[in-house]
C-alpha cells in the first residue's frame, strides 16, 4: 500500500516531512509503510466486515526499538488487546474462543 500511495503523490510522509508536525517530538519522523487487513465474511447468518490501516514511523535520528519476538502457542482460548505504545490507548480488544475453529 505505501507504493501505491506515493505513486498516487503522497511522497511528504515518507521523506519525513509533514508528519513532525503532528507528532510531539524534537526528533523528525517519517512513514516507513503503511498496510492494511480487511475481512468479510458472508454466512447464513449475515455480513461481518472490518478493516484496519496502521503506518509505521520512525524517527530519523537513531536505531528504532525492536522488541524481542514472544513465542505464543494459541491452542487455548484467550484475549488479545491491540493498544497505541506511547500513550496505551487501548484501540481493540477481542477474544479468540476456540482457536480450533479459525
């Protein structure tokens, strides 16, 4: 998708500037990628449809933080949180109950 949007001329992003902006930081920040995910599932039952967009910055002034990789076997059912890093705003929230099925 980040391809497709700078062959559109969206290219101030992804050269760093236009994002420092609205970003509160002293360091510039650029757009790395952006992707997005879409479902739709259509059954007896109705339509479930959802969509997602997420951009992945970076500043250009040093080495960007990489967490270590968490080995997580789901064969139970659980909960997952998807939540912003800076300010922990929690943006979803979902459980899987019978990772079986998926």
């Amino acid at each position: 998708m980040s391809k497709a949007l700078q062959q559109l001329g969206l290219v101030l992003p992804f050269a760093g500037v236009g994002v420092t902006e609205i970003v509160d930081t002293p360091e510039p920040y650029y757009v790395s990628k952006i992707f997005q995910k879409s479902f739709v599932e259509v059954n007896e039952e109705g339509t479930e449809a959802a969509a997602v967009t997420c951009a992945s910055m970076y500043s250009f002034t040093g080495p960007v933080f990489e967490p270590a990789p968490l080995d997580f076997v789901a064969d139970h059912p659980f909960l997952f949180v998807i939540r912003e890093n800076v300010t922990g705003i929690v943006q979803f929230i979902g459980q899987v109950l019978n990772p079986a099925q998926t």
